[in-house]
C-alpha cells in the first residue's frame, strides 16, 4: 500500500501537519476536540475555523475529496 509519512496521501498528511504544527491551530483543535463528541469531529472543526474551501499555505484542501477523514477525525479525537 502507497502511503505519505504514514498517511493515506499528500493531502491528508499535509493538513494534519499544519494541525500540529501551527500553535494557533493546534490550541484550537485541541479545545474542540475536548468539547465535540460528533464523529466527524474534524469536519466541523474546519467548518468552525472557517477553513472550509479554503486551502493550506501549501494548496491543499482543507475540505478536498482525497483527505482520509476517518483517519484525520482519529487524530482529531486523539487531541483531546
């Protein structure tokens, strides 16, 4: 199986990087987290940042059909 550093693909590892990596975002990932017990936990976390249809500093959708959301809603539960 192809995978990126772990991840299903370019995409879904891009936007779990820059998750992790931006202090601002991180914070307020992690406050979600803590607070939604929905299962698409990372969908509406986008959606409350205002990321939807926007893309990373590296062109990649936030919301793009390729991201692996059941993997990126495990990192997101992962944070709480």
């Amino acid at each position: 199986m192809n995978t990126y550093n772990g991840w299903k693909n370019y995409a879904t590892w891009n936007v779990a990087l820059w998750i992790g990596n931006d202090e601002g975002l991180y914070r307020a990932a992690v406050d979600f987290a803590r607070q939604c017990k929905a299962r698409a936990v990372y969908r509406l976390f986008i959606e409350s940042m205002g990321l939807d249809g926007q893309r990373t500093n590296d062109r990649v959708k936030w919301d793009g059909r390729e991201l692996d959301y059941q993997r990126l809603n495990e990192m997101m539960r992962e944070l709480a």
